[in-house]
C-alpha cells in the first residue's frame, strides 16, 4: 500500500485560521471552535488511508478534488506524488470556480443565515 503524507498550502492554513476565528465570533465559544477544528482535523487525516475520494474538479484546475465535510465545509486538494496537498478549506455554499480563481479570503466574508448549530458535535 502507497504511503501519503499531508501538505497545508498556506491559504489553507489561513481558512483553518479564519474558520476558527469565525466560530469563536459567532458561537461565543473556544472549546466549540476547538472541537469542529479537531473533527475536521481528523476527517483530513483519513485522506491519507484513501486520498482517491472527492469528485475530480479538472474543469478548475488538473488534479484538483472536493469533498464535503459535515455539509458546512469543502476542502479543496490536489494528491502530487506521494503528498495530498489541502489547497483551500471553504466554509458554507459557495462558487468555488469564482473562489478559486480570485484566490479570495475566506470562510467570514459573505453574508448568509448560519444556524447556531452548525457546529455542534452531534452533526
């Protein structure tokens, strides 16, 4: 079996900030933020086991894929030889072709109705 190892592009790294800055504002809580980011976290670890998942997004970028986490986020990864690359974490319904092409900042700058349970564990 092929061994995997994971990359953060930098503006992954700075969704991953910024989603959790995002629900620490708008949930009130740190240990929320904490356990959506450890949840999420680990889901990106199974990458490793079987990085073929997602739907192949070529029409955007050659080797780019998606997969949804809990219906609230969509990681956005290329695999490169032995490394599965996190391109992008994005939070709620969004363009990603528009995204991903402006190379916007993300998850807090649209507006939309978010449910204050979002992010509870129970999802």
């Amino acid at each position: 079996m092929r061994k995997f190892r994971l990359s953060y592009r930098s503006d992954a790294r700075d969704d991953l900030d910024s989603l959790y800055d995002w629900i620490v504002d708008n949930q009130g809580s740190t240990i929320i933020a904490d356990r959506y980011l450890a949840r999420l976290d680990q889901f990106i670890q199974n990458l490793i086991i079987f990085p073929q998942r997602g739907t192949r997004r070529d029409d955007l970028s050659p080797g780019l894929r998606i997969i949804g986490f809990e219906r609230r986020v969509v990681l956005v990864f290329k695999i490169v030889d032995d490394t599965i690359q996190i391109v992008r974490v994005f939070y709620g319904g969004r363009d990603l072709a528009a995204l991903l092409n402006e190379n916007a900042a993300l998850p807090g700058g649209e507006s939309g109705a978010h449910d204050d349970s979002d992010f509870d564990e129970d999802d």
